[in-house]
C-alpha cells in the first residue's frame, strides 16, 4: 500500500473550515485512509492504490471537505481555452511512447513543502497507475522558461542537454547509466533505438520522457506558472494521470490554461466528467438499509460527487479523476461512505444453510487423532522448501523437482514431493530437547501432471537410542487399522533408497497399490542433519486411500 | 505417615533419636556411614523438615614448627639455661648454639623471666644464671597441647596463649566450621524400625513427560473453521497450485497489476496451466478486463502457473462452475506470497475465505455474519472501517480492540465481489465474501509477537505452549 505524509496543521488550513484536528484523525479511517503512525502533527497514511488522488494532503483535503460537510459535490475545474499553447507530436513516437497530454497551471503558489509533496506524489502516480513509468509518466515545469510551441518528438542516444539536478550536459547514453533515474527507468526504453524528447521553440530540451525533465525547467518556490506534460503509452492512461495533477494543483490554489495537444492519435485532453445512472432501489439492495432518493444524494456529494434523481432513477455526475469508478456498485459504496459505515448496524440473519466440513477435512482429523493417541506429536513445515533440505542433504532424486520463480528466500524456492525431508529437519533443530521425539505431519505434496498433482500425504518420524524397524511398523499399522480397517502390507523394495539402511526399509502396499515407504533412516542422511539417535519413518499417500 | 525412609534416613534417625545434637562427624562414627553418605542424608532430612542444621564456628588451636621443636628440645630461652648452667658463658658462645632469632629471644625472654646476669666487658658480654628457672605457663600450655588439637575456650591460661601466639609459628589458631544436627520434633517420633516395605516415595518429584498433542496453530485453524461450520458454511477445497487465471483474471486483476508481478507472487518455473477454463469463460473474462481497464488481455498470461495467493481463487472457481442460487461456502487453506521472511511476514500462511450468496443478502448481513463470529472467538469490541480490495465493492475490514495491546487491530476483510468479477462468470446474484489470515489470530490467542514460531517446530515451545 503506498503512504502519504502529512501535517494536521497544513491539512487543517487546506480543509478551510471549522474543524479540529482530533475530528480530522477520527474522520480519516472513513476516507479508507490507514493511519500507520503519528508523531505530534506529521502523520503518516496508507492510501488504497485505486485511489491515487489520496497521494497528497491536498487531495486527502478535498475529501475531508466532504466528509466533514465543509464542502461538498464535485471540484469544479473551469480549463481556459483560450490557451496559444501548444504541443504538437512528430508521428516518430508512435511506436515508442504514442501519447503526449498536458495543462499549464497559472498563478500559484508553492512553499517547498508544496514542492515535497507534489514529488511524492509524481512517485506514487509513476509507480501505481503509471506501471513503473511505462504506461505513463508525469513531468512538471516552471512554465515561464519556456518557449512555446513544444514539439513531442524523438531524438538519437547521443542527443545531448543538463538534466534535472545536474551542471553539465550529458548525452542520452550517459543519463541512462549514470543519473538514478536513468538506471532505474531506462529499462522502458530498452527495446528502441531513439528516444522521446520534449523541445521549445527555441529547441532548448524540455523532458526526456519517460526518464528525467530538463534542469532548465525546475520547479521552485518562485515558480508562478506549471506546464504539466504526461507521457505514455495508452492514451486514457496519460489523461489518468493528468487529472489527478489537475484535481491536486486545484486545491494547490492554481488556474488552469488549456494546451492544445495535436498530432498522430493525439488531442487536446477534454477531462469530462460522465454520469452513471442505476435504479435507486439497487443501493438499499446491497446496503441494506431504506434510504430516500434526497438522502443517496446528500450523500454522493459528500464523497465529492454530483448526483440528481429523475423517475427512480440516480443519475451520478463523476468528475475525471474517479477512474476508479467502473459502475453503480462503486457508487454503492460511495453512498455507504456518505451515509457513515458507523451508521450501518449489523443484522444477524438465520443460515438457510447446515454448515459442513470438507471429507478431506473429517478423513485427515481422525487420522490427526489417531496420530496423537499413539503419542506422537504434530508439526507443520512449509510446502515451499529449499532444495538443500528436499534432496541434497536426505539423497534424494531430484529430476522432478518444481520450482518457483525468483523467490525472496533461499529457504523457500522449491514445493515439496515429501514430508520425511521437513520432519528429519525438525528432528535436526531439536537435538537439545528430550527423546523420544516421536513427530508428525499430514500435508500437501506436489508432482508433476497436467500440470502439477496435489495430494495428501501422512508421514511419521521416531527417535530415541533403542527405536527400530518393527515400533515404526507398528505405528504405521496401528494408523490405518484404527477408523479405517485397512490393512497395509511392506515389501522389501528392489529398488536403491539412499535415506534408508540397507535392508532395513520397505515399501507399503495396500490392495496391491504402493501407497509410500516405511523404514530406518541411514546414518549418512543422519549425520549430514546432525542426528546423533536412531531415527525411524515412513511416508504414505493419503489421496486415493482414504479420500479421493 | 506416607513418608517412605531410606536406610540412610533411618540410621541418623536412629542415632540422633538417642544422641540429639550431633556433627556429621559424629554421626558418621556413631552410624558407620561414610561422611559422604551422612552429608546426603542430612540434606534429604533437612529439605523433608525432619531435621534441623545449626551451623557454628570452633576455634582449635595446635602448635606450630617452633611449638613442636620446643616440646621436644625446649624453649630458646630453656636451652640458654641449660648451656649456662655450668658458668657464665660469653655471647659469641651461646650465639654459637643458639643461631639466629632463637639467640635474642632466648636473651630477652631470659631476661623478663629474670633468670640472668648479663655483664659488658672490654671483650663482649657475657651471661650467667642468676636464678634457678622454674617451669614458665608457656611452657605448661605446650606440653598441655602437646601433638593435639584442643578448642580454645578450653586453655585457661588466656595471658600465656597471647603471649605464645606473640612468638612466630609456635601456636595456630584454627577456625572450623560445624554443623549439628538435630531432629525436628516430627521426626523424633518417627519409628524406624517399622516395616515399609512395597511404600514409596509418593512427595518425590517424577520426571517430565509431555503430552503428544495437535499443532497449537491446527487447534486455531479447527476452532475458526468449527465456527464457520456453525454459521451454516459448507467447506470446499482446492489447489495451492492455480492458473494466473483463477487467482488474478477471473478476479478482475489486470495483467500489468503489481500484484501479479514475480516480486509478490510465486510463478512456477516452466510449467503452464492446458486447460484453466472454458472457452466461454476466458472470452468473457477478457472482454471484462479490455473493456474496463482498457489494454490487451492475453491468453498465455493467465497459463501461467502461481502459487495461490488467496483461498479466493477456490472460491470464485466453484461459483463459476455451481453458479449456486443460495450457499453458505468457505475455503481454508494455505496461501502463498513472494515476501522476505520477519517476524510479522511469512512466505506461506493460512487464510480462510467464506462466500454467501442469496437473494435479499445484504452488506448489512455481511457484517452481522462478521460480528457473530468475532462474538464466538470471546471478541465483542469491534467496528468497521471502509477500505479497498481489488475484487470487491463496496470493501470493509473488521477492526477488534486488543485489550492486552491497547489498540485496535486490524482483522479479517469482507466486502461484495465486483460485478466485474461475477457477471463475466455467469454469476448473476450478488456475492458477499469475507475472510482473513489466520496466523494472526493465532498469534494473539498465543501471545507470540513473532509469526515465525508457528512454523519453527521447537519441541520445547510445541511441547509446553
């Protein structure tokens, strides 16, 4: 979950009404905001990545204005036309990065916390919605040294201009394997020969989408006038992005100057609102609770939407940057968050239903019970082992093994075909505790087969200095006669079992079918697992014996 | 009585029954055992309130190298006598026989017995006996403590000892530590001489033994999916192992989510799913995704096979497959996430989902569901607040006040599963879900603050929690 950073006092001035800070931290949880930690007035919360307008205080602001009926309905936003600014898009960046769109925001003011927090929220914009800057990236600049027109075009790795943060220029190649930036992003742009540049009229380098903006253009506490630029690959995408910046820099206190965007499968962004229109009855539907047609309303304009009834019918108005909406189930929940989930009271209804376990479940708890009459006590290891413990160190043939991909923790790479391997390696960590320790665990086992078979296995292991072939024999037989009535049989195996000692193991057949292997464990296997005591197991599929 | 004696216990019983107050030594003599023996049965005694320890202090004293030279050969200041008896005799002499410290201290002692004439001469001194010497107490308390040890309070003359231990090495002072033991008034009325023969020792402590027993974490597991059974949910199974399709497509997830990236999810290697879904189903699904979030969806995407990442892919398999008017579902299992293992992270916990589906169901049953099962943990103290989850609309978790932490905590989530989720599967009734890890339960029933211990398998903690 990504996090914001926020002050209660610049949050308190940003809401603009009569409020206090203790009804601001009671009222953020029913945003659906986390609060992770508070320090005196600085808080820090976890936002939900599907609403990436809670990326600052200012847009963390305009919600509280709803919820707390400081101020409610949409954020108008009124986008001059009149704007002589223009980008226009060489058809070059079709096939790299197609789509440009942008807005020059007049008038502001920012102080550097403004500044800090509308960086954080270009990070959170490039890594959520953005996908790593792929689909979209976002660039702000001081509007006032630029030169319009701006041509979106292409360039070749040595074009050369001084990025962001630097004195020198350096070329494409060199800000892809020295700046941070280029190192962490260049990857977007691994598959093409040129690269996207945004120029003035005056051919001065703007941005290096989706990479770095230019230094020239840096935003600072004297900047007046923002030229926002977002560039990607998906055209929704692009104008996402651009109308949380919009909805953001509004509560920033800036106006907004159209840019006019023209070119190969571009245009000049419109950022519409659309409405979204379902039968009122649907609300309480899924609520649960009878609510008036006045009342959906009051409480979609707390949640900072518009909404008007006509003939049973809401009709919703959502502004540009609720692309999180999909239909009237969201909005749904928007009334929910309006109408208070505090004031929703939970209703206990009778089951229409008899609850029931699973036959898996009921078959392995009386083998659990069973396990545990005759004294042996239960483990859990993970199905996700490490190849060390799964087949170098018990010997065992790994030509099977399934692996996962790029996993975090070398203990944790391969999914197990055998539980024997997890309980020799409880037995390992437990050298210093008391025998007999007399283990076991019934869990998932995984083989290759259309693709990987699941099934449920059973394995016990006994250690003390006097244990031998015939108690675990006995443990075994015992297992599956008590409940069950089977009877198993163990045949020496022809085949060479390297955990095993020679002559002292078997496998175990019932009805003719090998359903697992019972017998003493080598002392080589012993040694490399550190077991200094006799040590006796056996391993049996409980799939197709006692359930399917 | 129940107590069962040893022999050892009888016979100092018996020896302090007729003597009361004895040392180890003593009883050691009076019973024939060894001190070693005494010394265990006076402990095994002492801790069974049969008898009591006084612990004392003695002071003995015995002679030193010089007090045994003089017992034999007499005080320096004897030997002068004795040299001079037959006339006066020269210092140069006398210091021939008597060499070194013995000279002066036979002159000095000599002197202060009073039994010498010393005269200055051209040529040196020279000594003669002036008084018959008569036997001085110092010499009296030697021959008294003679090759002995004898205790101090019993020396009488207290000015000839400090004048002894005065003199180097001819008496020591030694301080011995000894206990006497004595019988509590419990044990004096023991009889020894009944027959216990077939009692033991019933007060002794046995040995540790520990009971074989489920897995705490199982017993957690068994109680939360007893309460589901009881609030009319009917349990089902399934894979750990799933197509991407039905643990991200089918759920409405995009192909391009963090989510579905190998940083969080576990994709096994080169193997893909043949048969993951029906031709309808992956038509429908992918038009769901291209029409909503706009982008191309791919078909060998949601081949891939992961490690489940939640119980909801069982869940939304058996609706798309039973598409059910009215159930009550739930689904336990393992999942699994592509985490760095810590002490609030595993790579591979349990999770339990449930599902109810119905017509005139409502978040507001939902939420009763969740209350009542709160209510059969012992959790009363609860509310719930909105949040996000990627499948469902409208979304909220259960928040439950930890009275040992202070604070509220954050339990299970629930939430209605997206019509964008549900209508492509031919689900057409509303479907309310909820569920949660169960690790976290667990821990706090448990009191652990490191998840890890679940998984460990230390004998010591299985064994005694």
């Amino acid at each position: 979950m990504p996090v914001v950073e926020l002050n209660l006092n610049r949050i308190k001035k940003l809401v603009s009404g009569s409020t206090t800070k203790k009804k601001i931290i009671d009222v953020l949880p029913f945003l659906g905001l986390d609060i992770e930690s508070q320090n005196g007035d600085e808080i820090r919360i976890e936002y939900s990545p599907n609403r990436p307008d809670y990326s600052t205080e200012f847009g963390i602001a305009l919600g509280l204005q709803g919820l707390l009926g400081i101020k409610k309905g949409i954020q108008k936003t009124t986008i001059k036309k009149k704007g002589q600014s223009t980008i226009k898009v060489d058809s070059s960046v079709t096939k790299i990065r197609p789509y440009v769109t942008g807005v020059l925001a007049k008038n502001g003011t920012l102080d550097s916390d403004d500044i800090q927090q509308l960086m954080w929220m270009q990070e959170d914009l490039h890594d959520g919605i953005g996908r790593k800057r792929k689909k979209s990236s976002i660039g702000l600049h001081d509007a006032d040294k630029i030169s319009f027109p701006l041509t979106y075009t292409t360039t070749s790795r040595d074009h050369k201009f001084v990025p962001l943060n630097n004195n020198a220029e350096q070329t494409i190649n060199e800000i892809l394997s020295k700046t941070e930036q280029g190192q962490n992003y260049g990857w977007v742009l691994e598959n093409t020969k040129n690269v996207p540049i945004i120029l003035d009229s005056e051919k001065n380098t703007i941005s290096f989408p989706p990479i770095i903006n230019s230094v020239l253009t840096t935003v600072t506490t004297k900047t007046k006038n923002i030229l926002v630029e977002v560039t990607g690959i998906d055209k929704d995408s692009v104008e996402d992005a651009l109308s949380i910046v919009i909805s953001t820099l509004q509560m920033a206190g800036f106006e907004f100057e159209e840019l006019k965007i023209s070119g190969n499968k571009n245009s000049t962004p419109q950022l519409k609102s659309r409405a979204i229109s379902y039968d009122t009855k649907f609300t309480s539907q899924i609520l649960g609770v009878e609510m008036s047609s006045s009342n959906m309303v009051a409480c979609l304009k707390k949640c900072r939407l518009d909404a008007t009834i006509n003939n049973k019918k809401i009709k919703c108005i959502i502004p540009r940057y609720r692309f999180d909406i999909f239909g009237p189930m969201d909005l749904v929940e928007e009334i929910a968050l309006g109408y208070g989930i505090e004031n929703l009271e939970p209703k206990l209804s009778p089951s229409k239903t008899i609850g029931k376990k699973n036959n898996v479940t009921i078959k392995t708890s009386l083998i659990t019970k069973t396990a545990v009459g005759l004294g042996l006590l239960e483990v859990f290891n993970s199905s996700l082992t490490s190849k060390k413990i799964l087949y170098e160190l018990t010997k065992r043939n790994s030509s099977e093994m399934i692996s996962v991909l790029d996993s975090k923790s070398q203990e944790h790479t391969i999914l197990r075909d055998s539980l024997l391997s997890g309980l020799l390696e409880n037995l390992s960590k437990n050298i210093h505790e008391s025998y007999p320790q007399k283990l076991f665990e019934t869990g998932v086992v995984f083989s290759k087969g259309k693709p990987i078979r699941e099934s449920i296995n059973l394995a016990v292991i006994i250690s003390h200095k006097d244990t031998n072939f015939s108690e675990i024999k006995s443990i075994l037989q015992s297992i599956l006669r008590t409940q069950f009535k089977i009877d198993c049989k163990t045949k020496a195996s022809s085949q060479n079992q390297e955990l095993f000692v020679k002559g002292k193991y078997a496998d175990i057949y019932v009805d003719d079918k090998k359903i697992g292997e019972i017998g003493e464990i080598c002392t080589e296997i012993l040694d490399n697992f550190r077991i200094r005591t006799s040590v006796v197991g056996f391993e049996i599929n409980l799939s197709g014996l006692i359930f399917e | 009585m129940s107590q069962v004696l040893h022999d050892i216990e009888k016979k100092i019983i018996d020896s302090l029954q007729k003597k009361s107050e004895q040392t180890p030594e003593q009883l050691s003599e009076s019973t024939e055992l060894s001190i070693d023996q005494v010394r265990r049965g006076i402990e095994w005694l002492r801790l069974k309130e049969f008898a009591n320890v006084i612990e004392s202090s003695k002071v003995t004293v015995s002679l030193g190298r010089n007090g045994i030279d003089s017992l034999k050969n007499g005080l320096p200041e004897r030997k002068l006598m004795d040299l001079i008896k037959d006339g006066s005799k020269s210092f140069e002499e006398v210091r021939k026989t008597l060499s070194g410290a013995g000279f002066n201290a036979a002159i000095a002692n000599a002197k202060k017995n009073g039994w010498v004439n010393i005269e200055k001469t051209d040529s040196g001194s020279t000594i003669s006996t002036k008084e018959k010497p008569v036997e001085t107490p110092e010499e009296k308390l030697i021959s008294l403590i003679g090759d002995k040890s004898i205790p101090e309070e019993k020396i009488e003359n207290k000015l000839a000892l400090k004048f002894l231990l005065q003199r180097p090495d001819y008496v020591l002072q030694n301080t011995e530590k000894s206990k006497i033991i004595s019988l509590t008034e419990r044990a004096s009325q023991i009889d020894t001489t009944l027959s216990d023969i077939g009692a033991i020792d019933v007060e002794a402590d046995a040995a540790l033994v520990y009971a074989a027993r489920t897995h705490p974490l199982k017993d957690t597991i068994d109680e939360i999916r007893e309460i589901f059974v009881k609030l009319g949910f009917s349990e089902i199974q399934g894979n750990l192992t799933q197509s991407s399709f039905w643990n991200f497509d089918a759920l409405f997830t995009p192909q391009d989510h963090p989510a579905r990236e190998l940083q969080d999810t576990f994709y096994i290697e080169n193997l893909k799913s043949q048969n993951q879904a029906s031709s309808t189903q992956i038509k429908q699904v992918s038009k769901s995704h291209s029409q909503n979030w706009h982008y191309d969806w791919k078909l060998s995407e949601s081949q891939k096979m992961v490690l489940r990442t939640h119980t909801t892919c069982v869940t939304i398999k058996y609706l798309a497959e039973q598409k059910p008017d009215e159930a009550r579902i739930f689904s336990l299992g393992r999942v699994f996430r592509n985490e760095k293992v810590s002490y609030k992270h595993l790579v591979e916990f349990n999770q339990i989902e449930g599902i109810v589906i119905g017509n005139n169901t409502t978040l507001r049953d939902l939420m009763g569901i969740q209350k009542e099962f709160y209510k059969q943990l012992g959790l009363t103290k609860i509310k719930f607040w909105p949040t996000f989850f990627p499948y469902t609309e409208p979304s909220l978790q259960t928040m439950v006040y930890n009275e040992k932490l202070g604070k509220w905590i954050e339990l299970f989530g629930m939430g209605i599963f997206r019509p964008e989720v549900t209508k492509p599967l031919g689900i057409d009734k509303p479907v309310l879900a909820w569920g949660g890890g169960i690790e976290r339960i667990a821990m706090l029933k448990y009191e652990l603050d490191d998840v890890r211990e679940f998984y460990n398998n230390n004998l010591n903690w299985l064994r005694t929690v």
